[in-house]
C-alpha cells in the first residue's frame, strides 16, 4: 500500500498527493511531474517505474540531456486535479520570472535514492514557488484535514515561509487563521521551538505557530534529520504537530491541543488553495526541499498516521551522488579554462574581490597565473558538493552574491558557505559545468568576460539563452600556479 491506501483505510481520504519520487497509492501508474527542458521549451511527463513504484530518474536525464529542465508541473495523485504549477505573484512579493511569477525548480538540485533506485526531489531556492488556488476537495473554513510531507531537514533558511499546505486563493494575506500549511525552518519572525532551530510549525498566517503560545514552545525541538517527515493536522478547538526521522523511526507528537491563544485562530478560515515553497501571500525569500506530501479530507488519527510514517521509512529515502562529470578532486589545485568558441583562451580569473575571465599563458606573469589558479575544498555548505579557494588569496573563495561571482573572505556564516558550494557536473557541451548549490537552476557562466552564476534564459542580461552551453562550460586542469 501507499501512503493514500493508508489514509483512505482511515478515512481520511487523500484530496491532493504530490511527489516527485514516487508514487502515494499502490495502484497509481499516472504523470509524477513535469519537465520543462530549456533548449526548445519542450516538456515531459515523467512517471514511475511501475504503478505504486519510484519515478523514472532515467527517463528525466535522457529528455534532459545538454541541457537544463525545470520541474513545471507537481501532479496530483488523488485524482481531484490538484496539481501545483509555477506560482503567481502575491501581496508580499512578486517573483523573478515574467509576469511576477516565481521561479520554478532546477530539476536535479535534489538527487535520492528510494531503495536504491534514483529520484530527484524539488529543490526550491529563495524566488522559487508552486501553487494552486482553483483546487478540488481541500478543507475550507474549519473543516478538519491532515497533511504530511517529507523534506530535507538539512535545507533550511531564517526567511518566509518554505510552506507546504492549505493558503489564501487570491494570493493575498486575508488575515489570521486564513491558512494552515507545513513549515520547516529558522525563521524567528512569530514562533519559535528549542534550540537555534530548524523547527517544524505550522503557517497559519500572520504566524508561525509551535504550540497555544504564540512564541516559543520548547516541546517543539531543534531538528538534526537529512530526510524528515513534517505532519500538520487541525479541527474545531485542536490541532497538532507530528514529525519523524523519515529514514527510521516513528512519530513523535510535538504538539497536540488547543488552537492557538490569539484571536481568529479558533475557528480557522481556511481558503482551501495549495502553497509549495512560499507563505500565503506568495513571501518567497524561504528554501527548503520538498520529496513528497499529501492533504487530506478528516482529521488523521494518529495510528493513521504512524503506519504512513512506517511506509516512508520502508520506501528508503538516502543521499545520492550531487556531483557528476570528471571528477573535480578536493585537494586539488585547478584551473577552469572557458570552452565558448573565440574565448576558449580564457581562464576563470580574479582582479580583487572581480571574477572575470582573463587570457592566460605559460608566459603569463606569475601574478595573473595564480589569480586563475583555484584548490579544490570539500564544499563549505554541503560537503557532497566543492568549494573554490583562491591561490593567491588563502582564506577567499569564489561566491555568488545577487548571482554576481566574486572572491571574497570565508566569514563561516551559513549564507556565505552556500553561496560558495558548487556542485561540479557532466559539461552541457563538454568539459564539466559548476552548478551552484543553492540555485541550481544556475551555474559559473563568463558573460562579457565577467563571472555569474546564470540560467538558460531568465531576468538577467547575463541570464541571455545565446551561447549559454558553450559559457556554462569549462575544462577544469591544472592549476597555472
Ligand atoms: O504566517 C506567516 C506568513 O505571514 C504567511 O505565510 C504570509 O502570508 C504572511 O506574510
Ligand atoms: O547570489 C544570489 C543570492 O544573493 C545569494 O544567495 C545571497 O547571498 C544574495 O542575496
């Protein structure tokens, strides 16, 4: 049985179940998701192996093959139409993408394995975000429902909302108890659980709610987990936070009571729109990882859910690979030589704190020689990914910031670490291409002769589709110095 099998012998019956890795019902043989390569525009449904099994990752690299592919279509499972595509723009906050739309989600930022066989998560960075708001089935008002989810617990940020769950239809904040959706971060604007976080608590807007108090609520705890399984649940006068270790383990009850002692969280006025990644009113500064979810129609008991949380742990979810390609050795000293037809002379170079692309001889001048001379470190921010430090510079490594390359000083804060955390890959022409860790729908391209991180079309004249296999491609050798 899946996960829905289990909720419908509840009666709790799935109304939208989303995933990307496998499939939620036994019986289930229909389109996971879509892909949307950027070469032609074209687009894939990718589905699983066998009904009820993991998803086609196979298929997915071949469609995708010399090029890059977004996620553009979540489907949903249950079979009411819920699927959760690119989301509009919101009262807090448009995305980058045309017509204030969100980005959609680089297609291999989250490579698992699901007993062993490959799939690939939805990575969604800050600007990234799905949505549905003309759903079928979902709770509105106070109707009771459940909903369950399992994340990186390792992909998180301070900012709002990396939400999961039940929001406004009209993109806007409506006010309290307007929405009841999973969260999973840091951010300490509203509530707060033990330790320094990341947290599991539930958005019901204008809040972050770990317990009644609408502060902090110690019983909440800091969570460790790579893979954690995250469950919201509420009906009239009570609610609760559940959540596991999704690779072994059962369910704790981090909170189980009373609606929260604010007004206009008892009764809920939930609007029954689905949110993937951003808050209610599409705030879209959060990151987090998301492998599979469901909402559900009646409240879940809890012997409901601890047999969903056992059919995770047996689904085996496990790190893979991020990296592929020729291999980019930690301890190395490199040099990364552009391959664009005319510029294929160039190295990846610095002038200070500028990351450019300078022409670069054995009869260069030792300072040039070293300011294109790179040592390979196991990456600051996720040690299955490099980092970059500058030969001439100990201590300074290649980061992106506003996705402007520059060298700069390790500062040793989480944000500077992720922005210096590369993922090496199989070159879209040749060579290797150096995804970012925490854009992946991006990577080092010379644009200009000057260095980004950029995508294969998108807000940024350096973003420009012409010649981007060709800039995003590099031949990584030894180091000049
Ligand atoms: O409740 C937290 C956030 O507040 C919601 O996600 C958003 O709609 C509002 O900004
Ligand atoms: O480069 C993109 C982002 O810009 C970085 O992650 C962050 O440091 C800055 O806001």
């Amino acid at each position: 049985a899946g996960p829905c099998d289990i909720y419908a012998s509840g009666n709790t019956p799935c109304v939208a179940a989303h995933s990307t890795t496998r499939s939620l019902y036994n019986a289930y043989s229909g389109p996971l998701y879509q892909v949307k390569r950027t070469s032609d525009g074209s687009t894939t449904d990718i589905q699983a192996l066998s009904a009820g099994g993991v998803a086609n990752a196979a298929a997915q690299d071949s469609f995708c093959g010399n090029t890059t592919c977004l996620i553009s279509i979540i489907y949903d499972q249950s079979g009411r139409k819920n699927h959760l595509t690119q989301a509009p723009p919101g009262g807090a906050a448009s995305g980058p993408q045309p017509g204030g739309y969100d980005d959609l989600a680089g297609a291999t930022g989250a490579p698992v394995t699901l007993n062993g066989q490959k799939a690939y998560g939805v990575f969604v960075s800050p600007g990234t975000g799905y949505r549905n708001d003309g759903t079928n089935g979902i709770a509105t008002g106070d109707q009771p429902e459940g909903m369950y989810a399992v994340l990186d617990g390792t992909h998180y940020n301070g900012a709002c909302c990396f939400d999961y769950g039940n929001a406004e239809t009209n993109n806007l904040d409506t006010g309290n108890g307007h929405m009841e959706s999973i969260y999973y971060g840091t951010c300490t604007i509203w509530g707060t659980g033990a330790g320094n976080g990341p947290w599991l608590m539930a958005d019901l807007e204008n809040g972050l709610f770990s317990g009644s108090n609408p502060g902090q609520n110690t019983a909440d705890p800091n969570l460790t987990n790579r893979f954690q399984t995250a469950i919201v649940k509420g009906e009239p006068h009570q609610w609760a936070l559940r959540g596991a270790n999704s690779a072994s383990g059962s369910l704790s009850t981090y909170y189980s009571g009373a609606r929260p002692s604010a007004s206009g969280y008892d009764p809920m006025s939930k609007e029954g729109a689905i949110i993937l990644g951003i808050g209610g009113d599409n705030s879209n500064s959060a990151q987090g990882t998301f492998y599979e979810g469901v909402m559900t129609s009646g409240y879940p008991s809890d012997a409901t859910e601890n047999s969903v949380q056992a059919n995770i742990v047996a689904a085996k979810y496990a790190v893979s690979s991020l990296t592929s390609g020729p291999a980019v050795t930690v301890g190395s000293s490199i040099s990364f030589r552009a391959t664009t037809p005319g510029y294929d002379t160039r190295y990846l170079s610095h002038n200070g704190s500028a990351v450019n692309t300078q022409v670069v001889s054995s009869s260069s001048s030792t300072a040039l020689k070293k300011a294109a001379s790179w040592t390979v470190r196991t990456g600051l921010g996720n040690s299955g990914c490099v980092s970059f430090e500058s030969n001439d510079t100990p201590g300074s490594y290649i980061r992106h910031n506003n996705f402007v390359l520059y060298v700069q000083a390790g500062d040793g804060s989480k944000q500077f670490n992720e922005d210096a955390t590369f993922c090496p890959q199989a070159g879209l022409t040749q060579g290797n291409s150096i995804r970012s860790w925490n854009y992946p729908t991006r990577f080092f391209r010379h644009f200009a002769n000057n260095g980004y991180i950029a995508s294969d079309g998108g807000p940024h004249d350096f973003d420009n589709a012409n010649s981007f296999n060709n800039d995003v491609s590099w031949v990584i050798g030894k180091s000049f110095a």
